[in-house]
C-alpha cells in the first residue's frame, strides 16, 4: 500500500509537467493577425518582390485559312504572348519609417525564355523630407556619358525644382510629402486589418514549410484562399482605406475620385464582374521573431466561357525589421543635379556641332577616284 501513494503522485506531477509543457498553437488567423501588426508596426525592413505572369490567354478569332494576313496575324499575337510570359520584374530595397522617412528600390526588368535572359536595372532612393530622387548607374549612364571626375555619383532629382514640380503637378507632388505617406501608411494598415477581420476563420489554415522555407527562418505558413465576392470584397476594403485616405489629404483629384466611387459601387462591379472569374490565394511565412518573413500570392482571372485567362505570381520575401539596410548612400558617393547631367552631355554632344569635311578625293559607285568640286 504505501507503494501506490508515492506512485500516483509521481503519476499527478508527470501529467501536470506535460500539461505545462504543451503549447497551445492559436488558430492560423489569430497567428496571421498577430504577425501582421508586428510587421506594420516596425519602423522599417527590407523586401525583395517578384513579379511574373503564369497564364495569359486571349480570345481567338476565326482564322480563314486561306488569307494569309489572318494566319500571320495568328502567328505574331501567339508569339507576343509568348515574350510577355517571359518577363517579370523584381524589386529589391528598403523602407526606413523610424525618423525621416526614405525608400530605396532597385528595378529589375527581366526577360528570360528561349536561351535569352535580359537584365536593366534601375536603383532609385527617395529622401521624402527634402523630396529628393537619387537615381544609381544604370544603362542612362552610358547613353548620358558623365565627366570623368563625376563618374560614380547619384544624379540627383529634385523634385522642389521649378521645372519637376511643373511637369509632376501639385497633386503629383502631394504624394511626396512625408506627413501624407506616412498618413496613408497608416490607412493601408488600417484597410488591411479590416479586409482580413471581415474574412471566415474557416477560410484560413496551416500548411506544411518547403525545405527552402525552413532553411529560410520560417517558422510557420498560413493559407488563404478566396473566391470571387470574397476576392474583391477583400480588395475594396483596402483600397477604400487608401483611396478616402488619398482624397482627405488632397493627394488625389476630385475626379479621380467619383470615378473610383462609381466604379466601386457594388451594383455597377457586380455588373462589370457578372461574366469573370476572379480566384485570389495567399500564403505567408511567419519568422520566429513572429513578424511576417514571406508573401505568396497567385492571382487568377478568367471570364466565364474561358476564352480569356490572365495569372498572375508574387512573391515578396521580407527581412531586417526595425533595421533595414541602404545600398544608396548620397553622402558616401556623392550626387549631381540632373540639369548639370544634361548640360555636359550636350557639351559633348552639341547640336550645331560641324559635320567631319569630306576628303579631296571621293570614289564613285564604281571605284575610280574623283577630285571633289569646289
């Protein structure tokens, strides 16, 4: 008997040390929620974004053999779609919210398909309280040819000059106030939080990691996936959030915006989106410091008879939160005003510049020299 005692504590103490070593795992969309405030309330981080499409089909005519135009017409759309599905652009940069607000984004347009991969790309940082655009090297450089003591400097835009702000426009201009980004930073947060508070939390669940995801730091994967009145339900309450918070601050025009409010209108969308198909998906990769490390979102559109078909692929991967990292620093290689830029080139290249005189002798068509004519 006085075995059983110590056995049934031992009994109680091992239930109770599992029991507080389980871990609750919260439901996927308190996890996802959870992270994505973390994530918007960082004050900056570090993102690479692709863009590709997947899927392009458009509507076939009736093609008559027997007219040759009709057939190459054919011929040249199917190949037109075939280099569009070989281009995707990346993005790669920076966004530092904590004090002056700036952002550094490097443009990489890229085609690769049938052994040809091209490559431009266009490194940009933008000082939103000066509201100036520094522009990296790029193939500019090379049609622009700089002085030699000015090789390696940022051509420097900016945009309180005379000149841009005609070009740009006030409400061009608005965008670039540092007040109003952050102001409609701050709608879009708030736009998103509403747009996935208004989703079922069946919609949501887990999903295994990839190896790769693994490796990465990702630590957990959510799954959405949307049909078609959630997709553009899901849409508009973001881009409402934006699109009032853009018109109060005077950064968008009062028709711009009733064009919006029209075509935002859910009888006059249920109209125009009566014969598509519209399928959005979404999975994000939480890190172990719970912010969100990964995007992945596949967009799919169709009409209802399937004669028209675009997808569209995202993914954006993003890092360093609350200390982002700059490649753009105008204070280490030094910048120059665009107008100076310009001014050089055409001292290089003038426009009244004589053409080279011809030499004396000139040989005809026909290879016999010839005296030139005075």
């Amino acid at each position: 008997m006085f075995l059983k005692h110590p056995l049934s504590l031992s009994l109680i103490f091992f239930t109770l040390f599992l029991g507080g070593c389980t871990t609750v795992v919260p439901k996927p969309e308190a996890s996802l929620k959870h992270a994505l405030k973390k994530s918007f309330d960082s004050n900056g981080y570090n993102y690479t974004s692709t863009t590709r499409i997947t899927k392009l089909t458009l509507p076939k005519s009736d093609i008559n053999d027997t007219n040759p135009y009709a057939v190459r017409d054919s011929i040249y759309l199917q190949k037109g779609i075939d280099v569009i599905r070989g281009f995707s652009l990346a993005i790669d940069g920076a966004v530092d919210y904590s004090q002056a607000v700036k952002s550094e984004s490097t443009y990489d347009f890229h085609y690769n398909r049938d052994n040809v991969e091209v490559s431009v790309k266009l490194p940009f940082l933008f000082e939103y309280s000066s509201k100036t655009l520094y522009m990296g090297k790029t193939f500019l450089n090379t049609i622009f040819p700089m002085k030699e003591s000015d090789e390696g400097k940022l051509i420097r835009f900016n945009l309180n000059d005379s000149l841009l702000s005609t070009v740009l426009g006030e409400e061009s201009l608005a965008q670039f106030d540092e007040k109003k980004v952050r102001s409609i930073n701050k709608a879009m947060k708030e736009g998103v939080f509403k747009a996935f508070s208004d989703l079922n939390g069946s919609q949501y669940s887990y999903i295994p990691l990839t190896p790769k995801e693994k490796f990465s730091g990702t630590v957990q994967k959510v799954h959405l996936s949307l049909d078609k009145n959630q997709s553009i339900t899901f849409l508009l309450s973001i881009t409402d959030a934006i699109v009032q918070k853009m018109y109060t601050e005077a950064m968008l025009a009062k028709e711009s915006y009733g064009a919006y409010m029209l075509l935002s209108d859910p009888k006059q969308l249920g109209a125009l989106m009566e014969n598509m198909n519209l399928h959005l998906d979404f999975d994000f990769g939480i890190d172990h410091e719970g912010y969100i490390g990964l995007i992945h979102t596949t967009i799919h559109a169709s009409d209802t008879e399937d004669t028209f078909a675009l997808g569209v692929e995202n993914t954006t991967l993003l890092n360093s939160f609350n200390a982002p990292q700059f490649t753009i620093d105008p204070k280490a290689s030094g910048s120059i005003d665009y107008m100076e830029v310009f001014q050089n080139w055409t001292e290089v290249f003038p426009s009244n510049a004589p053409t080279e005189p011809m030499d004396e002798d000139t040989i005809d068509l026909n290879g016999n020299n010839e005296n030139r004519v005075s």
